[in-house]
C-alpha cells in the first residue's frame, strides 16, 4: 500500500469533542476538590481528533461548582 500524504498533514488537530455534564462527587473526586462527598461537580470529557478523523487524545477534568463558568464563542 502506498501512502501519499504528509504525516504531520494527519497528524494535525482537526476537530475536538466535548461533553460536559454535571454530577454528584464520590469520595475520592471530593477530595482532590477538597469539598464535602455528593457535592455538584462539572465534569467535562474531551476527545481530540487528527485531520483525518483518528481520535488521539481524550481528557476527563471535574471542577469545582463555585469555580466552573462556561464561555462560549460563536
């Protein structure tokens, strides 16, 4: 099989994913937050995609529910 496109071409980020929801802490999300267990939390995953649609990257953060904003452009 021959390829004919450049690597850093594919490799580039083309698109990302992001879910954002809002749950409860479990013991161990509520003490790296340092709040109280069944506390709000947001949670935010992101799946990062190349330009050739390969995903390459996926995070899963939770923040704090006194410190989470949202900022949307459009």
């Amino acid at each position: 099989m021959k390829y004919n496109g450049s690597f850093l071409d594919d490799s580039r980020i083309g698109f990302s994913d992001k879910y954002i929801s809002i749950n409860k802490t479990n013991s161990e999300i509520s003490s790296f937050l340092n709040v109280e267990k069944g506390s709000p939390v947001l949670i935010m995953e992101e799946i990062y995609y190349t330009n050739n649609g390969e995903p390459f990257y996926f995070t899963k953060n939770f923040y704090h529910y006194k410190h989470a904003q949202f900022f949307l452009q459009s």
